[in-house]
C-alpha cells in the first residue's frame, strides 16, 4: 500500500498519482497489473492466430518486441527530457540476457506446443526464483517454502507429461523460459537498487534487440504488409504488458502483484480451447495448474513476511 501522504515523484523520479484516493490507486494497480497478464496472453495468441497466414519464427517476433520496446523507451524519455543512467552495467546487462532468452524460449514455446502449457509453464519462474533464493538466501529457507517448490515441481510434472511417464520434450521450451525468467527477475531486483525504471528498459529491448538479431539474423529480414500486422500486434500487447506491469506494481503490494501475475495461468488454461483453439487441459493438466497457482500464491505471501 502507499504511504498517506504520496508525493508527486518516487525516489527514482517515477511519477505518482497523488490526487487520487489511495484505495483508488489500489483499484487502479491491481487493474494495471491483471491487464498485463491479459497482454502477455494475448501476445503469445498473436503467435499462433500468425501460423495459419504467414511463417514468422520466434527469434522475429522476440526481436520486433525489443525494437518496438526500445523506441518506446526514447520517447518516453523523451517527454520526461533525461537519459538513462546507468551505474552497474554488469547488472543491466545480465537483466537484459536472461530477458532475451526468457522471451525467446516462452515464444517458441508458444509456437511448437500450446497456448495454454507455454504460458502455464512460463509462470512457473516464481518456483524457479524460491528456489534460487533458498540456496543463495539463508533467512529464506522455511520448510513451508521447501514444500510449495515440491508442489510446484509436481504440478509441473503433470504438465509436461500428462498421459504417461515421458514427457513431451517441446515442453522445455516453456520450461526453460520459466527458469530464465527467474534469473531475469533477479537481476531485476538487484538492478532496481541503482536505476530508475527507463534505464533498465532501456538496456534491457536495446541489447535485447541486438542479441536477438546476431543470434538468428537470417530469419529476421523486411516483412511483407501481412507480417508486419502481426509482428506489430504481437510486440503491441508485448511492450504494452510490459508497461502495466511495472506502473501496477507500483501501486500494489508484492504480494497482490504476484498473485494477479498468477492469473495468467488460470487465464491461460480457460482460454487456451476458444483463443488458440488448442485441446482443452486434462484433469491431470489442470491438476498440475492449480498446484503452480497455488505455490505462486503461497510462496508470495510467505516472502512478504521475511
């Protein structure tokens, strides 16, 4: 929650709605941050509406996402007349890495599985970050926390395979953007101690950009007028997502946020049959969403008391 009295800049120089209610700027977070998991959704969507027209590969939709991401980012700072300032390249570095392969990996899961098992398994970076922080974070480590992974890691097992003891090995895919992510998140949070929220984006889409192109050059070329709708679409409600997350989740607490976050899983698997026309989960699948829903959520409230 913020504090009654809201000034009219944060300490990093982001703006803040002061003359609103602060039940109001809840409402209005908690808003921003649902319809970010909404356009992350619909992001991937674009991928799969894009396979029955055109043959766009990951690496160009993830590419026409930083480029869009960074433009963006110059106009906005822009109207605000400062630059980026950076301070610990090694940090913004390592966030805008691990970002690019998360997007890359989550897409082309998107692409070779389904709507629903790429988006259910990419919001499994919470897990992968508890874990993460359980053997690098001392005062983390609680049982309570230990058994949510265990649940989690079950629910994955269940996603990947559904029907017999072999998964599908497409499923990586989504698996390894979930895990990426999570390296991604915690470069974040580190990078959040010295740099205001544009010079992080910033590096993050700009070298993004740049990585992705030297890592398949050959499958990113000029696009026909087809193309462009939908990697324009595609990056739209990518850099839109984006956007809502971080202004939501200045107005919400980090526990609201991550569950909010969460529900891109339930979204993903209700929609997955009338968006993408996938085949619906089966209970073994739903099963599995459920327990990675759950841990999210225990695990989110569970950090906030530490």
């Amino acid at each position: 929650m913020l504090p009654k009295s809201i000034s009219a800049l944060d300490n990093m120089g982001n703006p803040h709605p002061g003359k609103l209610p602060p039940r109001l700027i809840t409402l209005l977070g908690i808003l921003c941050v649902f319809a970010s998991a909404l356009f992350f959704y619909f992001a991937t969507a674009m991928i799969r509406w894009s396979q029955a027209e055109v043959d766009i590969s990951s690496s160009f939709f993830a590419f026409a996402r930083f480029v869009l991401g960074f433009f963006v980012v110059l106009a906005v700072m822009g109207l605000r007349g400062r630059g980026p300032t950076p301070r610990r390249y090694r940090l913004l570095i390592g966030r805008a890495v691990y970002n690019m392969i998360a997007v890359f990996c989550f897409y082309q899961a998107v692409a070779l599985t389904s709507l629903a098992e790429g988006n259910i398994l990419n919001m499994t970076y919470p897990i992968f970050l508890a874990l993460i922080s359980w053997f690098v974070l001392k005062e983390q480590r609680d049982m309570i926390s230990l058994l949510m992974v265990g649940a989690a890691f079950a629910g994955i097992w269940l996603i990947l395979a559904p029907a017999d003891i072999r998964p599908d090995i497409l499923n990586l895919w989504g698996l390894a953007s979930g895990v990426t992510a999570a390296l991604a998140i915690l470069y974040l949070n580190m990078s959040r101690r010295y740099h205001d929220t544009e010079t992080i984006l910033f590096y993050m889409f700009g070298l993004g950009g740049i990585m992705m192109y030297l890592f398949d050059h050959t499958r990113i070329y000029w696009p026909d007028p087809r193309e462009v709708y939908y990697l324009l679409i595609c990056s739209l409600f990518g850099v839109g997502g984006q956007y809502l997350l971080t202004l939501g989740f200045r107005y919400v607490t980090a526990v609201e946020g991550s569950i909010i976050s969460s529900s891109r899983i339930l979204i993903a698997a209700i929609l997955g049959p009338w968006i993408a026309l996938d085949p619906p989960l089966a209970i073994s699948g739903w099963i599995g969403a459920l327990l990675i829903f759950l841990a999210n959520v225990v695990l989110a409230v569970r950090k906030t008391r530490h």
